[in-house]
C-alpha cells in the first residue's frame, strides 16, 4: 500500500528538485513531485495524485524557508511555461545545475571519478535570449500574447518578459495593442480561423541589427505596409522585417514560404571574431554570450596545434566548425539539414575560411564513408540534440576511433549514457565542464572531453 493517499494533507521535507523544477520529497521512501518547493525546505503539502511509485502534491505552506528562495520578478512566473526556477536564487540554480550534471555522470554513466567543474555562469542573468518566438491569440475579445503556459498551448499572457531583449517586449506589447486597429486576426489553433499566428523577435548581440519575421497563415497579407510602419515605430533599429508563411493546420511555426517585407533578407552576429549571417528560420544559439564560453571551452578540449583534422557531427550552421577552424588545419562538418548546410558553406565564405568542408547527411553514413575515401579526422565534436546521438554515430566512432572526443550536450542524462557507451569502447572521460545556457530555467549544457585510451 503506497504511504500517502489522495488529499492527504501533510508536512514533508523537500530533498531534491526534478529536472522541470519540481520539488521532490520523500514519505517512506515514496517520492512526491511539488511544484514551488525548494530543497531544504519544510513545506506543508496536499496531495493531488498518487501513481503506483510517485505522487503529486500541491505545496500549501512553507513552514522553514531555503537561503537560496527569492522572489519570482517576473509577474507571470506561476503561469508561464517558460521559466521554471526563478524563486531560486542564481547561485542556487547554478549550485543545482552543477549537482544535476554530476549526478547524471555518477549514476547514469557509472563515472563518479571524473571531475565535473563548478558551472559557469552569467554575470548577468537576464535579458539574455537573442531570439523571441511570440504566439498571438484572443481571449475574451482581446488580443494576448506572451508564452504558452506549462504543458499547455494557452497564453500567458504579458508585456513583459525578462529572458528577452527589450527590443521584443516593445514589439509585442505594441501589435498586442494595434491588431484590431490594422484589422489582423490572431489565428486559433483549434478552428484554424485567423491570420497572425506568430511573431519572431531576434537580435545580433555584437551587431544590434534586429529581425522581426511574421508568421501568418496565408501569403496575402493587405496590412502588411502598415504593419512594417508601426514596427518600425516600436523599435527604430529595426533592420530587417520578413512574412513567413504557413498554411498548415501544425503547431510547427514555421512554412516553407519567406518573405522580404522591409529592409535586408538577413542579419549578422558575431561569436567571438566569426561572423554569421542569420535568415529567419536559421538555426542560432539563443545566448550568444554563453555560447562563446561554450565553444571556447570545445575549442579548449580539443587541443588544436594547427595540425588536426577535425570532423563536426551535428555541425548544423557551421558555428562550432568555424571556430575550430580558427585553429585547425581542415574541418569537415556534418548536418542532416540541408538547409543548414547551406548556411554553413555560406559563412564559411563570409569569414574566408578555406580550410572547411560541409556535407549534408547522416552522420553516421557519412562519416564512415569519408574515413573510406581517406578523409580521417584526429579530433571529432559531437553536438546532437537532445536524444543524444545516433547509437550508429558512436558505434562509428568507436570503429573509427579518432584520438579525441569532444562532447558538447544539451542534456545531462543522455551526455551521461554516451559517455558510458564511449568509455565502454575504449575511451577516458578526461572532465566535464558545465555552462548555464539559459539561466532561469532548469536546462544545463555541458562539454566533455575524452582521450582514447594507450
């Protein structure tokens, strides 16, 4: 029989938080998941589900505070989807982040002798999201706008949000205000009905230049001058505005149709001394800030003297492989993304880099492929999403056994899992170095550098 029941009302200790930033405590060994608690904390709760080896509980009352609590400022935190651990201070996110990614390494991949380094983090840990994606809808009559709520496609709706740029916050708080007046329908997934289904906010950090996109539902767009008029009024610096169109009955933002309303096709930003340029559906990092001490730390790990090649598995548009290529001899980098390559060939050319070579596929067919026709590689970078990677792509690299890893994940338990696999094959996880991403949330990256064993 499980210890608590349904409505049961109880006060528990709060020993952990789940990855999605959930408080967990324990009743006879029986774990239950309370949103708004924090470790160290003495909270009264009520419980609202059991399952067979887990519950939920509504947190009631905090009855001994954490040192690390501190008030949420953001006014829709309770609601939003997007931030998960703002009422815990930056130095106890960071605290939980590096246990998080420690933890994954010992437990999932049976490594606790590995040095995992404190998290490096922002100095500040705000405002730092170089791209917006804003849904739109109507409730009640109005115009709302914001994130979507945990789990949900219902709008929290807002003026403000503090992980954006201020720049975003003035456009959506603006067309939040002017739809109606310019006769533009925000769409609704469920009848399919309206026009206006997202706008994207992004902004070069190094160079200022700003892109707004408009995602609406069909290409014939009669406002569209008098949209550009107003966002240009918003926000001046804006330097480029652009039409996507998708038609489709998805909860996908984007189609396959771009357009040019105003000013340039694309943006420019820089990640260190390389230059990229960014169209509307490009893929980016989000905190090019972070993403700098993030491949420099890649960089780090690879130990390049100028004489290495190195391949890129994952190497969508080329970010990781031109900053490698400052100091390789050649990089040749692999994407299944077509587009994405193309991308990637096309900074390359921007920042002259002739020691580079993109080639659109599997990696795990196309590497082997290269290693047949003598293109081997001394180091190899693996940056997969956040499954992890293709079992076939390890298997790969334990067959072609390039003398360094360098692993940079998105995801602790998978990073964990590969490691294994990789150190079961012959390789040493020589150390893991965590970066905070994307503060305010519980996501933590991670790279990892492994040496093929004598």
């Amino acid at each position: 029989m499980k210890p608590v029941q349904k409505n049961d009302r109880l006060s528990v200790y709060v020993e952990d938080l789940t990855h999605d930033g959930a408080g967990v405590a324990k009743v006879d060994g029986y774990p239950l998941f309370i949103q708004g608690a924090l470790p160290g904390e003495d909270v009264k709760v009520h419980v609202l589900k059991t399952l067979k080896s887990y519950g939920f509980a509504k947190l009631i009352e905090i009855e001994k505070e954490s040192p690390f609590r501190v008030k949420a400022p953001c006014p829709v935190f309770d609601t939003c989807g997007g931030c998960q651990i703002q009422h815990l201070s930056y130095e106890g996110q960071l605290a939980f982040k590096g246990n998080m990614v420690r933890n994954a390494i010992t437990r999932i991949g049976k490594l606790p002798d590995v040095p995992v380094h404190p998290v490096k983090g922002m100095d500040n840990p705000w405002r730092y999201r170089n791209k917006s994606q804003i849904p739109f809808g109507t409730e009640n009559g109005r115009v709302v706008a914001g994130f979507y709520e945990s789990r949900s496609h219902n709008i929290a709706d807002t003026d403000i949000c503090l992980i954006q740029t201020m720049e975003a916050d003035a456009i959506m708080s603006g067309l939040k205000q002017s739809l109606h007046e310019m006769g533009i329908e925000p769409y609704e997934e469920e009848t399919h009905r309206g026009q206006l289904r997202h706008v994207v906010v992004r902004k070069g950090r190094a160079t200022g230049e700003i892109m707004v996109t408009l995602v609406t539902k069909k290409k014939k767009f009669p406002q569209s001058e008098r949209a550009v008029e107003l966002i240009r009024s918003f926000v001046p610096e804006v330097t480029s505005i652009i039409q996507n169109v998708n038609p489709e009955k998805t909860n996908v933002i984007f189609g396959d149709e771009t357009l040019t309303l105003w000013g340039k096709a694309v943006i420019e930003d820089r990640i260190g001394d390389v230059r990229f340029e960014i169209s509307a559906r490009s893929f980016y990092q989000i905190n090019p800030e972070q993403t700098e001490v993030l491949y420099g730390q890649a960089l780090e790990y690879a130990q390049l003297t100028g004489d290495e090649t190195v391949i890129d598995a994952y190497c969508g548009i080329g970010t990781i492989s031109l900053f490698l290529a400052q100091k390789a001899k050649f990089v040749m980098g692999v994407e299944i993304v077509p587009q994405a390559i193309e991308d990637a060939k096309r900074n390359a050319e921007l920042n002259g880099f002739s020691n580079t070579l993109f080639e659109a596929g599997p990696a795990e067919q196309v590497i082997p492929r290269w290693y047949k026709e003598g293109k081997t590689a001394d180091v190899l970078v693996v940056d997969p999403p956040r499954k992890g990677c293709d079992e076939q792509l390890l298997q790969t690299i334990l067959k072609q056994r390039p003398r360094r890893v360098v692993y940079v994940s998105c995801n602790p338990a998978t990073l964990a899992r590969d490691l294994r696999i990789l150190e079961d094959g012959g390789y040493r996880t020589k150390e893991v170095q965590p970066v905070d991403m994307f503060p305010q949330t519980t996501h933590c990256e991670a790279v990892a550098w492994l040496e093929l064993a004598d």
